[in-house]
C-alpha cells in the first residue's frame, strides 16, 4: 500500500520557522531536501511549541 504524502504543516509556516532558524537560504537554493536532518526536527519542534502554544490559548 503506498504512503500519500500529505502535509500537516503549511508552506507557510515551514517558511516562516526555516526563517527564524536561519535555514530559509538553504530551502531557497536547493529545496527542502537540502535542509539538514537536524534543522528539519529543530523545524518540527519550534510547529509543536506553537501548536501547544497556541492550544494553551497563551
């Protein structure tokens, strides 16, 4: 059976984390696959802190 590759996360939002994180010049220049391994969960992270953040109603 194959995977469907739905996204839960915005273009948007993965943006906007990339550049407060300071990869947002690696998305450009070689797409999301050129993002590290590391900044790709330090991305996960940051949409998890505002997720909860944001269900936290702060």
């Amino acid at each position: 059976m194959a995977r469907s590759r739905r996204g839960l996360m915005s273009e948007e939002l993965k943006t906007e984390i990339a550049k407060e994180l300071g990869v947002h010049d690696i998305v450009q220049r070689e797409g999301w696959g050129g993002v590290s391994s590391r900044n790709c969960g330090n991305i996960v992270r940051k949409a998890i802190e505002r997720a909860e953040k944001n269900l936290s109603g702060k």
